[in-house]
C-alpha cells in the first residue's frame, strides 16, 4: 500500500503508473481522493505482490517526481 500526495496536473498518475511498471510493480488498485482549494490530490495504491527491493525501487522513484510530494505512507499489506 503507497499513499501518496499529488498535485493535481494532467499526467500525474500516468507518470507515477509508469514508474511502478517499468521497475515490475503492478497495480493492483488505485484511488485518487479530489483535490480541495488548490491542495494536492490523495493517491491510495494498492500492488500485486512484489519484493521488497523492487517496492523499495519504485518508490524512490516515485518520490522524485516533481508532482508528488516527499510525504507518503507505505505500508505491507498481507494476504488475508
């Protein structure tokens, strides 16, 4: 589970999308909150099982983009 904080722009969740897939994290679900009065957007996303390294991989790189902000929750979630 990664929850993010996204500014509100035409591509964002492309970008972030593309991030996870091309480091092998698949998407298992995504939900974006709406934004409120100029504030960022909340991006709740849930993977596929994956490593730790490549969830760890896909962050960092998640995390430098210029529309996601440095604060974020991940979370391990286990199958039920």
């Amino acid at each position: 589970y990664l929850r993010l904080s996204v500014k509100d722009e035409p591509g964002a969740l492309s970008r972030i999308a593309g991030h996870l897939g091309r480091r092998g994290v698949s998407i298992a679900g995504i939900y974006q909150g709406a934004p409120s009065s100029g504030r960022p957007a909340s991006v709740m996303i849930t993977t596929h099982p994956t490593s730790r390294a490549q969830f760890d991989r896909a962050r960092r790189a998640v995390l430098g983009l210029p529309t996601v902000s440095r604060r974020h929750a991940a979370l391990r979630l286990l199958p039920s």
